[in-house]
C-alpha cells in the first residue's frame, strides 16, 4: 500500500491505493484481495470467526466468492463495467 495508507478521491480507482509493478506483463495474475469498506472493523470481526476455506473469482461473471466451512458462500463482490 502506499504510504500513510488514507484514502481520497484522489487514489480510489483500480490500481492506485495498492499499485501494482508496472514492469509486470499485461496477462500476469497478481494474487491477493484488497477489501475496502467503511465497516472494516465489523467485516475483520466477522471475517476472524469464520472458517475461511477459499475464495472463488470467475472472470467472466466479475464475481468474487469466499467459501467457508463445508457449505456456506457468500457473495464478496459483483462487478459491473464502470468497475473493473
């Protein structure tokens, strides 16, 4: 992340608040999520009793699953155009 690590109108968008190494070919997979929400102390509360087993992304429905324990999923992020 970059330094001081707030966030202003000026770095939200794709890339900016966590950028990537521009010398990276444009097809390298970068592994990693970045969650931003103005509930992050529920969502890291939520997140630390919960028996993370995976995420799932499917790049062509631009969704982002989290799956837990043996039959729970939930639904992290859907993607439209304007944010991908």
């Amino acid at each position: 992340f970059l330094e001081d690590g707030s966030i202003s109108a000026e770095n939200i968008g794709v890339g900016r608040l966590c950028p990537v190494d521009p010398s990276l070919p444009a097809d390298a997979f970068v592994q990693g999520i970045v969650i931003l929400t103005s509930r992050a102390d529920a969502l890291a509360s939520w997140i630390a009793g919960t028996e993370i087993s995976g995420f799932n992304a499917d790049l062509r429905k631009r969704t982002l699953v989290m799956e837990t324990d043996i039959e729970n999923q939930y639904l992290m992020a859907k993607l439209n155009d304007m944010q991908r």
